[in-house]
C-alpha cells in the first residue's frame, strides 16, 4: 500500500457548524475529524466532473443537478460565472450548455421551493402545496443534456413550464 503524507489544515467554522459536527460525530461515535474528512470526500465525489478541466458543457450537468442551487447560493455564482465554469472555451456546440439554462441555475437557489416555502406557511389562510422548483428543473436539465435522445444533439430551448400548487 503506497504511503500517503497527511497534511493539517486549519478551518475556520462558525459555532453552529461546530456544534454540529461535534452532535453528529457524536452520535455516530466517531471522531469529529473523521467526520469532517468524510464530509470532505462526499462533496469531493459530487463535485468530481468539476475536478478534471477537460470536462465541460454538458458534462458538467450531472453536477449542477446534484449541486447547482447550493452552489449557486454559497459561492454567488452568477450566469456569467457559469457560463466561464461550464462552457468555458468550448467550441463545440453539441457540448455547450444554453446560456438561457445557466440563467435559471444561477438563480435556482432564489426560487421559491427553496426559501418562500417557510413564509408562505406563515400567512393566514393560506394553503400551499409542496413549492418544489428543483424537480421540474432536474427533468428538465436531464432530459436536455443527459437523456439518450439528446445526448449529441445541439442544444435547443424547449418551452419548459414550472408549475406551482397552491
């Protein structure tokens, strides 16, 4: 077995995340550090495709569905920052993503499935259902860049409609 070098690193984390690596590591009774490190390598597997520079356009997509409101959300990432991340300098545009698609990722984690759902609950007589934008979204990204039927086809911009049940 190949002898791996092992590196401290020092992070900076606020009291809740604290707190909830100690409750967590606790609960499963297991080191506090060995719980940051597999929650290192969990997002390390999700965000894998980001990993290797080659990978671009639509292969990037399988991330954006695991990852793309979070990441929208906690780096601010905007269009035009993902326009750069995902289609970057490609030149094939069988591979390259709409710009209009990377519009509605860069303000995914804005829709209400994410965020309006809790104030929404909290006005009188009023009855939500479930406000998910990310499913529809998904399908849509899916069938788009992954689904069989599209995978070397350029990309088109179908009419996609999200609906809300209130």
């Amino acid at each position: 077995m190949p002898e791996t070098k092992i590196q401290n690193v020092s992070l900076k984390l606020c009291h809740s995340d604290v707190e909830r690596v100690k409750t967590i590591a606790r609960r499963l009774r297991v080191r506090e550090s060995d719980l940051i490190r597999f929650a290192l390598r969990l997002t390390f597997t999700k965000l894998a495709p980001l990993h290797d520079p080659n990978t671009r356009g639509r292969d990037l997509i399988p991330v954006f569905l695991e990852c793309g409101p979070e990441l929208a959300y906690h780096f601010d990432l905007d269009s035009r920052t993902l326009e750069s991340i995902v289609n970057g300098d490609l030149d094939d545009p069988r591979k390259k993503v709409d710009s209009h698609d990377l519009e509605i990722l860069a303000i995914s984690h804005l829709m209400p499935g994410y965020h309006f759902e809790t104030k929404l609950r909290g006005l009188p007589d009023t009855e939500t259902g479930r406000l998910d934008f990310s499913k529809p979204l998904q399908q849509y990204l899916h069938d788009k860049y992954i689904g069989p039927d599209n995978a070397q086809q350029p990309s088109a911009t179908p009419d996609v409609s999200l609906q809300i049940p209130l």
